[in-house]
C-alpha cells in the first residue's frame, strides 16, 4: 500500500508518494498557492484522481 504525503507551507504545498512497498517517497509535485487553500484543495482533488483511476485500470488488467 502506497502511503501520500502533504507538506503543506505558507506559499507552497509539497506532495509526496511512497512507493508500493511504503520504504521511501517520492516528490510527485510542488502546489504554489500563496495562502490560498482552494488552490490546493482542487489539485490534490485532482492529484487523488489520478492516483485512483490508475489504481482502477490496474487492477481492471489483472482481472483479464
């Protein structure tokens, strides 16, 4: 299981993944939003997507 992390700062939100086994992260991106949380709120929306739909498609082809 992959774990996501978020450091979130004034003017910057970091965005970070484990990989599948949960050892180490990986940077995925870096949110500028100087002070404004909907900014984050609407890529991290988007960013779980992602993450979700790939999650989905991948499990969809093990099926087959």
């Amino acid at each position: 299981m992959r774990a996501l992390g978020i450091d979130y700062g004034d003017a910057r939100v970091g965005i970070a993944i484990t990989d599948p086994l949960g050892y180490t992260a990986q940077g995925l991106e870096t949110i500028h939003h100087q002070g404004n949380d909907k900014i984050v709120l609407k890529r991290l929306e988007e960013i779980l997507a992602e993450i979700i739909i790939t999650k989905l498609i991948h499990l969809q082809l093990e099926c087959h």
